[in-house]
C-alpha cells in the first residue's frame, strides 16, 4: 500500500464536487426534519383523536423502519403510483422524514418542559391559543431544544453516504466512482473520512458554542 | 491539555489503522496447494445472468462460475464459494486478497489486464442498450447519447459499459451509476434514464424476466467492440493462472467447454477464436 499524492490532487476536484452534494443534502435535510418535527409534535399534541394517533402512528413507522428502506421505497416504489422524483429530492425527503421524526421527540420534550404555570398564565391574560404557543411557549420551548437538534443534524450528515444507493453524486458515490475506475481505494476513501471528520470537529465546536448559548435554561 | 490528549488519540487511531493496513501480503508460488488443502477458491460474481446468478435459494451459477468451478474441479480444488460485488471493487478485492479469482464477465480491457492477471478467454459477447419501446431518441450507439444534450445513460459502476459511454463523449452527469439489473430496469420504466447498457446477452435476460411490452433492446451498439472476459486472477498468482489456462484449453480441445457456455447463449467458438495476448493489446 502507498499513498500517491499525486493522484490525491487529481481527485480532489472530484470529490469536492461531492462534498458540496453532501452539504446540500444535509441542509436541506434538517430544514425539512425541523418543520416536519414541529408538524409531528404539534400534532401529536391535538385533542382530536383522529388527528393526533394517526399523525403518532405515522412517527413511529418512520422511527421503527432503517433510513435505507425508507430510500428505495422513496425511489424505486413510488414511481409506481405516478411520483417520479429526482435523486437529490428524493434523498432529501428521506433523511428529512426520518430525522423529523426524532426532531419530533425532541420538540415534545421541549414543551413539556416548559412550566404548567405558563400555560395557565397565557389562559389568564386571555390569549388565543395562537398566541399562547408563538408568543409564550415556543420561545422559551426551542433554546433548550438547539443543542439537541444540532447533534440528530450531525448524525443526519453522517448517514448522507446511505444516498448513494439511490444514485444521489454524493461524496462516498464519488468518492466509489473514483476507485472504480483506477482500482485504488486508499486514497479516495481515506479522504472521504478526513473530509467528514472535518467538517463533523467543526459542527462540534459549533455545537458546543450553541450549548453554551442555548442550553442553560433561565429561571 | 484536554484538547492535546484528543488528538494525541487521533493520532494513535490513524497510526494504528496505517499499521494494521500495511501488513504485508505474502507473495507465494504454493496459492494451488494452500486452495486445495481449504477445499474451495473464492470467487467475485455480479449477480448479472447470463454471466453470472445467484438462485433464490443462494445457488451460485451463471457461465463463468460454471466454467470456473469446473476448471477448479480438475485442478484438485473441490469447490468454489462465491460472493457478490460491484464491477468496480473486483479488482481492489482481489488486489487486497479477498478473492482469489474474478469469475463475473469482467471484459479484458488493456487497464484491465495490467492490473490483474487474465486467463485465456471464456465468455465473448457484444454491448446492448435498453431504452424504451420505439427507442424515442434514437439512438443507435454510445455517440447518439453524447450528442442528444438532455439524453441519459445507466451503467454498472466500474463496468465496461460505463467507460464506453465516457470514452464516447458523454458527460460524467449524465452517466448514472445504477447498482444492478433490475435498478437499471426500473429506472428506464420509469424514465428516469433514457438507456441502461450492459452486454447483449444480460440485457436480453433481464428482458425477458421484465416481460415489460414498453420496452426495447438496440444490440448490438454500433462502433462498441465484442469484447471477451477471461478469469481474472491476483498479479502474484501467475501460477495459478498458468494451471487454470491448461484445464481451461483441454476442456475448450474436448468440446465440454462449449457444453458449459452454450446453454447459457454464449459462443464457445468466439471465445476460442482470439487470444487474452491480442485482446489486452486492443486498442
């Protein structure tokens, strides 16, 4: 085994190419996973029976069956009854469900943390219960939750590779397509792991500074 | 200090993965005796019939396992176990020793043949593409796909059919990685590829198990080259590509060879038409 720094330097346009795919999905996949988790634990919440044990059914589905079946249901089976999506789509779909649905559990820990007496605060001073949510319980609810969302986003960057089995260029699919065609593995996913323990130790830090922001909570 | 003990611990995990990578292999003439005492050579199969299946119940067969457990068979190894792979990861597993022979239609390419070790020739067989019924764009090689600019083209990763359509101008974005046959398949159904190529003969297998009427084969392609795969063996093990060769040529001589391949739709004539010399010096 050597390791050819020449061929690393050839490749790495490549793989950057996936790393930006990488990103992408992962952004856009805890964006989805933060709006379908606050959907998720609203829901859950409601009076009416046949909103909230449905909608908790659906969660637990999702949260009981591997991100990867998930994929090719997304891409290959849906096809089938006429939804036709594009990889990139599809993957985001897929991460973003999933990781909603554990986004969801954390959203109802953070309302229920929050202090019986607010809520009957909010009832006293007459607020709609629009108001009460927007402008007493989610504010003191989501600071607390932010660490704990920000760690499901760095596992979700971590599970972007299980895309590449839906076609999705990402960085380990690039990073496949590399040593397929010069028969050296080495080099490619070696990079590939400095390229996720990058940006995962910077994530970290991040995290850390949101701990430090958001985590105590004030009372 | 904290912060040093962590990447001091980084450190170690690295030096300790670079350590455990750099065992050195040992090189060895004595790679038949060491088969025929374990009872079995391992082979790298692609689960892509006609070349190579796996049964539901997890039988290995396909033309060249067939060939090669019989070939095996006359050397003293007493069986074979297969496992299945990508294209593309054959020849680093069989660099890194984990199989002793590729046995999947791996066609002799000359970057092929100066990374491993080829046998004479076993399988022969031309390129095909599946498109759709009436084959709206028209096409008629791996050039048309280049020309059209919103045409896209499915192909093994690593596989000859992926090069093909590189070499012929098509872009990396519009050359799709499909995993497998039956992927390949759903994703012409479902017009998310315009064409998916493999060899003429997996395709028309796949064909025929889709039974899909809105379908179509276009084969041979025009301008690709007929192309043979032989048994792909480690650099080192040039001995035991050596005694494959000599069982192989008796059993091609003996006409049992044809008897193995040509229920499959191969060709033994093809294949014992040409040589592994003059196939790795193609262009």
């Amino acid at each position: 085994m050597e390791w050819d720094w020449d061929f690393v330097w050839q490749i790495l346009p490549t793989l950057i190419q996936g790393v930006k795919i990488t990103i992408l999905a992962t952004l856009l996949g805890s964006v989805l996973a933060a709006v379908v988790g606050l959907a998720i634990a609203l829901l859950r919440r409601s009076p009416n029976r046949l909103i909230s044990r449905p909608v908790g059914f659906f969660a637990e589905f999702i949260r009981g069956t591997p991100l990867l079946v998930q994929l090719y249901f997304i891409f290959y089976v849906l096809p089938d009854i006429g939804i036709l999506l594009p990889p990139l789509v599809a993957g985001v779909i897929g991460l973003g469900l999933h990781y909603g649905t554990y986004a969801a559990e954390v959203y109802r820990a953070g309302i229920d943390n929050v202090p019986r007496g607010q809520w009957e605060a909010a009832k006293a001073c007459n607020l709609s219960a629009r108001q009460t949510w927007t402008h007493i319980i989610l504010p003191q609810a989501i600071p607390p939750m932010i660490p704990a969302l920000a760690n499901y986003f760095v596992a979700m960057f971590k599970e972007t590779p299980l895309l590449s089995a839906i076609t999705v260029l990402e960085l380990m699919n690039q990073a496949k397509l590399v040593a397929n065609s010069y028969y050296r593995y080495v080099e490619p996913m070696t990079l590939v792991g400095v390229f996720f323990l990058i940006i995962s130790l910077f994530s970290v830090i991040l995290l850390r500074w949101l701990e430090r922001r958001y985590g105590r909570i004030e009372r | 200090m904290k912060r040093f003990a962590t990447w001091a611990g980084v450190a170690g995990l690295a030096v300790a993965a670079t350590l455990a990578a750099t065992t050195p292999g040992s090189a060895d003439d004595s790679k038949l005796e060491q088969l025929k005492e374990q009872g079995f050579a391992r082979l790298a199969i692609a689960n892509e019939p006609p070349y190579t299946a796996v049964a539901a119940d997890g039988k290995v067969s396909g033309a060249a396992p067939d060939v090669a457990r019989e070939v095996f068979k006359r050397l003293g190894v007493a069986d074979v176990v297969a496992s299945i792979s990508e294209y593309g990861a054959m020849i680093p597993g069989l660099q890194a020793g984990r199989f002793d022979v590729v046995t999947a239609g791996l066609f002799m390419k000359p970057e092929r043949c100066a990374a491993v070790a080829y046998s004479e020739p076993v399988l022969c067989d031309a390129e095909a593409m599946l498109v759709k019924k009436g084959n709206p764009k028209g096409f008629k090689s791996y050039e048309d796909v280049a020309k059209d600019t919103s045409a896209t083209i499915g192909a093994p990763g690593g596989g000859t059919e992926e090069k093909l359509a590189l070499n012929a101008g098509v872009p990396r974005d519009r050359v799709i990685v499909v995993p497998d046959g039956q992927s390949g398949l759903k994703m012409v159904q479902d017009g998310r590829i315009d064409a998916y190529s493999l060899p003429v003969l997996s395709i028309n297998d796949l064909m025929k198990k889709a039974n899909d009427p809105n379908l179509e084969v276009i084969a041979p392609v025009q301008g690709a080259p007929v192309y043979c795969d032989g048994a792909a063996f480690n650099k080192k093990d040039t001995a035991l590509r050596d005694a494959f060769n000599v069982e192989l040529a008796k059993m091609k001589k003996s006409g049992e060879f044809a008897k193995i391949i040509e229920p499959y739709g191969f060709s033994a004539a093809a294949a014992m038409s040409t040589t592994t010399e003059k196939l790795c010096s193609a262009k």
